[in-house]
C-alpha cells in the first residue's frame, strides 16, 4: 500500500504541473478554433484526452518511456518519489520568470539527476539526444507555423472541418505526449498494466477536477486575448503544435540522434506565434514574453537535476527520508500557496486603486460635464430642435419619395397596356424625362446645402474672409471635402462627373496657394 501511495503521490506531483500549466493552452488553441463549440468536439474532448494518458500503458512500443527508462528505470517506488517533488519545486521556481513553464523539461532532467544519485553514472549520450530534441522542437514549431501560415488559403478549403480534424488531432498527439508525466512513474509499482491504466487515469481526472476553475479561467484568456488573431493564424498554430507533440512521441526522433520527449505546450505555443509573425511581419507576442519563456526553459531542468540528486541521496527508502521528503513537499506547497496568496492580494489591491481612480475620475468629468451642460444648455436646446426638423423632413422625404413611385407604378402599367404607337413612346418619354429629373434630387441637395450652411458658419465665414474670390461650387467643394466625402460622393452631391471633382480640386488648390507636396484636406481642416 505504501508503495502505491508513493506512485500515486508522485504522479500527482508532476502531472498536476502539467495539467495547470499547459492543459490551457490547447483547450484555450481549440475554442479559439471555433472546434470547440461542435457539439462533438465538445464531448470528446476529456475522453479523447484521458485515452491519450491511458493508452500507452497497454501498449507494447512505448517511445517515450523507452527512451526515459534509456536515463534512468526506476526499481521502487521510493526511488521515483524524488521524481515529482524536483519537478514541483523547480517549476514553482522556474514559473516566476516565465509564464509558460517548461514542466516536461523539468520532469526529463529529476529523471537524469536521480539516475546520477542512485546508480553514480548516467547516459550521456541520451542526455544529449534529449538536448538536441528540445532544441530543434520549438524551432521546426516556428519553421511550420510559419510555412503552413504561407500555403494555408491555397490548400485549405473547408475550414470548419479542417479546425475540427485538427484539433482532435492536437488533442490526441498532447495526451500522448504528456503521458509520460503519469505513466512513467507508475512503473516502478508492481502491478498490471490495467493497474497502471487505473492509476494514471484516476490521477488525470482528479487533477482536471480540482483545477477546473483555473484551467478554465486561463482557457478564455488564451483564447479570448493571445489568440485573437485571425483563423489562419489559429489553424497554423494547432496543425505545427500537434504535428511537432506527434513527432516526438514517436521513434523518428532517434534516427537523426534525437530521442522522443514529452515538450512543453506552452513553448511550442509561443514558437508557433513567432513562427507566424515573421510569416506575417507583424508581432504577435511580447518579446519580453519569448526572453521570459526561453529563461524558464533553460532554468527549470537545471533546477530539477539538482534538487532530484539532493533528494535521491535522502530519500533511500527509510521511513526517515521519505518524511523529510513529504515535509520538504509540504514547505514547498506552503511557498507556492503563499506566493500564490500574495498575487491574488496585489491584484486585488490594483483592482482597488484603479477603481478608486475610476471613480474620482468619473466625478471629476461628472462635475465638469455639469459646468458644460449648464453653460451649453442653449446651443443642445438649439441643436435638439435641428434634429427634430431633420427626422420631420426625413419623414416627409419618405412619404414623397413613396407618392411619386406608386404614381410613377401607375403610369407604367397604364403605358405598358397601351398598344403599340407613337401615343405609347411619348408616354414612355415623359416617364422617363419625369424618373430623370427625380434622379438628380434637386431638392434634397439644395436642403442638405443648406443645412451644412448652418453647421459649419463658422468655417465657411473662415473661408470667405481668408479667400473671397473662391466661387460658390468652390465653397461647396471645400465644405464637402472638410466633411470627409469622397470623390465618388462629392460628384453625386454636385451632379458632376468624377473627373470633373478631381479638375475642381486643381483649381481650388491653386487659389488657396498651395504646392504639390501640401494635403489638401488637411490645409482646408486647418483653417
């Protein structure tokens, strides 16, 4: 019993890391997707997710434990306690600088540091080919990304579907990947595989049921704000982290003198971004975060070899060491607990601050909205009533255009049922001279002359004063364009062809003295 006790203990250890740190970023990757809200995506989701953690245990070809065991295979459970309290403790640490830690890193190297603690040598050579793994796994992220991002609109058509494959796709390749972190360590218990499947699998779902609301909290973040991007970019991320998670939880890795490692999510996350910002030559992540992702990286397995060869040298299967070693977790817990507590004060405290600044902000502005509303009562009176009239001439614009298309209606048919003759073209005619006039809406552009009169005294007084020998059209013209209207507009309102506007715009820029290099718009805003 004690020795399951150990196995259980440990797993929980390093896999809870694993479930809180990076579990989030491809739950956070596939809502992103839109994957998520198919209804059978949506119920897949864990079981497809525990399969993935459980399934390599009856499996005859284990990669990954293969080459783990390659450093280090563990004979008692004693032995692999050290494993997952090194983990813990180095990731606490690590985290502080980044915030996607490398937990798989971590994990790699207690293994490498329990295994120079207990038997006084280790593997160099799959030291190395686990070395050169994490290096080339972020950078061949990035490289596809970046590739996939540029081929993407020629090869995938069917996007939906292509994000729903792909997401199961990445859902899989992750908790195979991972499901070193709950199998290895129940290897060193001797119990049958269906035990080992039990173990890995209830610790799996214990972890995600405890840690629900922060999984869930930091899955709306990744997926509301750091992926807020467009569906290219989001389907490049998930296809090049779950093509590199596959990769390397197989054998391949081996034939170029790599070795098959669990990786780090959230740094194949954050390769792929900057993967697809040099793809799109524009950011798409903090530079501050890579330096901070890259520093934990390197960090976190230093830190984990060391206390993993500290704790293996105590924990030598006396009832003395292994509770030095559950009191060491508990001091640990306790750190992480309180740091954790600290946070979520000085957040707190910043909500605080900022809502009292809020608030003396908003009363500042309410006492100063009181002095204008006070002082500008009039002017809002005036331009209430301006607004008034203008929903009243709307109306009644309606009403007539309304009258004129069911007389306009009626004289068709009566022309349509007329026979053929010339008493039947000047009808047509005179339908079409009448739909010709109506057209130009004389009426209304001279009304919304006017009206711009009124808005814009001031500036046409301005203009008058500075320029008098501008004509009426050239006034309108200067009005139109200090209104941000276009070409194509300016010559609906003037009833000119779009060539002409642009003739009228050289001559207004000649009266006003102005040179080649100077903006028109701005110049006449100016004034």
């Amino acid at each position: 019993m004690r020795i399951l006790l150990y196995a259980i203990f440990s797993t929980l250890l390093a896999g809870s890391l694993a479930v809180l740190r990076d579990l989030p970023v491809v739950n956070g990757t596939v809502l992103a997707s839109g994957a998520g809200e198919r209804l059978s995506v949506r119920y897949l989701w864990p079981l497809v997710l525990l399969a993935g953690l459980v399934c390599p245990c009856l499996l005859t070809v284990e990669p990954l434990t293969e080459a783990a065991e390659s450093i280090f295979k563990p004979s008692t459970a004693t032995e692999i306690l050290p494993v997952g309290l090194a983990t813990a403790i180095a990731v606490i640490v690590a985290g502080r600088f980044g915030r996607y830690v490398a937990v798989p890193f971590a994990f790699m190297a207690s293994i490498a540091g329990l295994s120079l603690a207990s038997t006084g040598h280790m593997s160099v050579v799959a030291v190395r080919s686990y070395v050169f793994s994490w290096m080339a796994a972020p950078i061949l992220c990035a490289l596809l990304a970046a590739g996939i991002y540029r081929i993407y609109a020629l090869t995938l058509k069917n996007e939906r579907g292509i994000s729903m494959i792909t997401s199961v796709i990445l859902l899989v390749s992750f908790s195979v990947n991972y499901s070193l972190l709950f199998t290895f360590l129940t290897r060193a218990v001797p119990v049958s595989s269906t035990a080992h499947m039990a173990v890995a699998g209830g610790c799996a779902a214990f972890l995600c049921l405890l840690m629900r609301k922060e999984i869930s909290i930091d899955t709306w973040n990744i997926a509301d704000y750091e992926l807020d991007v467009n569906s290219q970019s989001i389907s490049s991320v998930i296809l090049s982290m779950a093509v590199v998670l596959a990769l390397f939880s197989t054998p391949l890795p081996g034939k170029i003198g790599m070795a098959a490692t669990p990786l780090p999510v959230g740094l194949l996350f954050v390769s792929a971004l900057t993967g697809i910002s040099v793809a799109r030559q524009r950011a798409l992540t903090d530079s501050k975060i890579i330096a901070g992702i890259i520093l934990s990286a390197v960090l976190a397995p230093i830190l984990a070899f060391i206390l993993s060869y500290c704790l293996a040298k105590v924990v030598d299967g006396t009832v003395l060491g292994s509770l030095f070693a559950l009191t060491l977790t508990a001091l640990a817990a306790g750190v992480a607990l309180f740091f954790r507590w600290k946070s979520g004060r000085e957040l707190q405290n910043q909500i605080l601050r900022a809502r009292e600044r809020q608030l003396f902000s908003t009363q500042r502005s309410l006492s100063a909205l009181e002095v204008k509303t006070e002082m500008t009562e009039k002017d809002l009176l005036n331009k209430l009533d301006i607004k008034r009239k203008e929903l009243v001439d709307f109306a009644l614009g309606i009403g007539d255009q309304k009258r004129f298309m069911e007389s306009f209606y009626e004289d068709l048919k009566e022309v349509r049922a007329m026979p053929d003759g010339e008493l039947k073209d000047a009808r047509t005619d005179a339908l079409l001279s009448s739909m010709r006039e109506r057209m130009y809406f004389t009426s209304e552009i001279n009304d919304f002359y006017a009206r711009s009169e009124v808005l814009h005294r001031d500036f046409n007084l301005r203009l008058s004063e500075a320029y008098p020998n501008l004509t009426e059209n050239e006034r309108k013209l200067a009005n139109l364009l200090r209104q941000g209207f276009s070409s194509k507009y300016i010559a609906s309102l003037m009833n000119i062809a779009p060539k002409s506007v642009e003739i009228n715009r050289y001559r207004l820029r000649c009266k006003l003295g102005l040179q080649r290099s100077d903006n028109l718009i701005k110049f006449i805003r100016a004034i």
